[in-house]
C-alpha cells in the first residue's frame, strides 16, 4: 500500500506530558507557628502554597497533588482526604439519601476559579481546621517536636499505592481523581474508566516537597533517616524548605536523594521561594536545563542513639552502625548487644624520657677543645 499511496508518511511521536505527582508535607506544630505570628502567619502561609499548588497543577492536566500535615502526634491527610470509619460492625454499607450527608457542601463556584482549584481549596482548609480543632491543650503540653518522619512515610505510600494504581488499571492514573488514602488499588481502578494503554508505557515522575518551620529533634534522626533511604531508593527526591530553624536531617535527606534545600531568610517571601525553587517538575527534561538552588555546605551530624544528641565525633558499631557519644556500659552496644572492640581507648599514652644530645664543642685554634675568643689568656 506504501508503494501506491504517494502521500509522505511522518512518524509522529507521542505529546503527551510525563505525569508528575507532587506531594507536600507541611509543618503545623503550633509552636513553631506561634513563633511566626508576627511574621508570617499560617493562613498567609497555607494561601501561598495554594498558589503553588495551583501553578503545578496548571502546567499540565497529567500532574496530580496530594498534602500531608505533620503535626506534634500524628501526621494526617489534608488532601485528599481520608475516608471516614464507619460507625457500625456489620459489612453492610450503611445507606442514606443523597441530601443526608451532612458533609456534602457545595463548592461556592467563581468564574475566576477552576473547580479542581476550589476543590482542593475547600477540601485542605477543611481538614487543617478540623486537625487544630481536634489538638488539645495536653498534646501541646506533652511534647514539641514534629512528626515529619510520618509525614514522609504516608508521602511514600502515597507514591508507591499511585504507581501500583497505574500499573493495576494499564491506565495513566494520575489523569484521574486522586483516590483516597484508604481506598486499596483494585477498589480505586473500578471507578476509572477509558484508556486502553499499556502500564509499561505509564511513567510516573514523583517527589515530595516538605515545608519545615521547627528545628531537627535528635528523637526524630532514625525514623526520619529511614524514610529519606527508602525514598533514595525509589528513586523519589527530597525538596526542603525551611522557613524557620535548624533541620540538619532534612538537610541531608534532601542531599542524599537529590532534591533542593533551601533556608528562607524571608520567610514572607513564601512565594518566590517555592515558585523560583521548586516549580521545576522533577524527572523531565527541563529539569537537566535549569540550574537548582543549593546550600554552600551540609549539616552531616548524626543523633547518638544513648542519648539522642547531635554529635560531631562519636563511636560507632561495626555491627549495626549504631552511634554513641559515650563509651557504652561495659563497651557492649545497645542496640545488638554486640562487644565493641575499643582497642588502646582509655590507656594513658607511654611516657618516653627525651633524650637530649650533647653539644659539639668547637675546636679552638691552638688545639684547645674550648671555644676561642677575642682576648688573650693571660701569661
């Protein structure tokens, strides 16, 4: 048939977009934030990281987004959000009318707001309001630190369970309604309807974007190295913006997995930190183009696990690398119970009596082993 149609044949390749999944964790302990009142409030903050949001979401109809808070107890889902438990034992599913629901609001419609935008808008203002609501006083109280390395572990699950959708339905499943966290891969792919693809062609790029307003507690050094190694391994960047205080762990995660760190001198300045940093999609071919912001120098220090310091210097097991600031008691690791070999630690160094060498003497002129000198010996 080439040979009697006389038409040039052009081989035309695919336009379609990679589909990218962005997945932001954000810091809400309210002391961190009560520390930015005066600055930089966290509505104005929530505000501007819908903006981002939106501006990742408006480069292409393949990308897909997905928001964690880490808070002081728990880390939860803000968008999308979870299914609700239900309230009874039976299998049954507990029908009501459509008008019953009693969280069936309807989106206020803007002709200057896309419904995905307002969806997602109303959807994590609703779930962060619900999260400060339910925070008591003893929570607050009981503990200051934030659970960031939670926040990263649902990030990751949240990527391994959409990359798993897609290969399930041999669909692109980014294109369609995130599905919520509860939701298993078989129930989710039932909804999603059309393409005929095949998964092998499906290629999800990923990476999780955490905004940071406490300082790196030592408690959080393991589980947090945990989820940075298992991102590094899946291949899923780190990008870190630290609005406020110290966070040499996310600092190092963000190194080791190749995302961007970045400390905010300006914390008002959200905005141009996330969309002159972090706009760039992750996996495609212009990231190769653009040259990302990087720290002069990385905070390696490790959290001893006796005491959960930062140390600089330290003992490590040669078995489980565990890391001590001290000496154990009786020099067996805490962690596998293994001996550690501490060679000549502790022995005092051998002191060695200096020898001291004797002077040459010189020779004088009439053979006198003493020096000579100007004036004459006198006769």
């Amino acid at each position: 048939m080439n040979a009697v149609d006389a038409s040039d044949h052009y081989e035309i390749h695919s336009g379609e977009d990679t589909p990218s999944l962005l997945v932001v964790v954000i810091d809400t302990n309210p002391r961190a934030w009560a520390l930015l009142r005066d600055v930089l409030p966290i509505s104005k903050a929530i505000a501007n990281i819908l903006v981002f949001i939106n501006a990742h979401l408006a480069l292409s109809s393949s990308h897909s987004v997905a928001v964690i808070a880490a808070h002081t107890h728990r880390a939860v889902w803000l968008y999308p959000s979870p299914p609700k438990p239900p309230t009874h034992d039976a299998r049954d599913v507990e029908m009501t009318d459509a008008d019953a629901g009693k969280d069936k609001k309807p989106t206020t419609s803007s002709a200057n707001k896309l419904p995905q935008f307002a969806q997602i808008e109303s959807t994590l203002l609703s779930s962060l309001h619900d999260l400060i609501q339910n925070t008591t006083k003893a929570e607050l109280a009981s503990t200051t630190t934030t659970l960031i390395s939670g926040g990263l572990s649902l990030a990751l699950a949240h990527i391994n369970k959409t990359k798993e959708l897609a290969m399930a339905t041999g669909i692109d499943a980014t294109r369609a309604e995130p599905a919520a966290p509860g939701v298993s891969a078989s129930t989710a792919g039932a909804g999603v309807s059309g393409g005929g693809g095949s998964a092998a062609r499906t290629v999800l790029h990923s990476r999780i974007l955490t905004v940071s307003v406490s300082d790196s507690s030592a408690d959080q050094y393991i589980p947090t190295m945990n989820a940075v190694f298992a991102a590094s391994s899946a291949g899923v960047p780190l990008d870190v913006l630290a609005l406020r205080g110290a966070a040499p762990f996310l600092q190092q995660g963000a190194f080791i997995t190749g995302g961007t760190y970045m400390a905010a001198k300006e914390p008002r300045g959200i905005l141009a930190y996330l969309m002159t940093g972090f706009a760039s999609t992750s996996g495609v071919g212009s990231q190769g183009l653009l040259v990302s912001p990087g720290s002069e120098s990385v905070d390696f220090r490790a959290a001893c696990f006796c005491h959960r310091r930062a140390v600089d210097t330290g003992y490590v097991c040669s078995v489980c690398l565990s890391i001590f600031c001290e000496v154990p008691p009786g020099a067996e690791c805490l962690t596998c119970g293994s001996k550690l070999a501490l060679g000549a630690y502790g022995h005092k160094p051998a002191v060695v009596p200096r020898v001291r060498k004797k002077k040459k003497r010189k020779v004088g002129v009439n053979g006198d082993s003493r020096e000579g000198t100007g004036t004459p010996r006198p006769t």
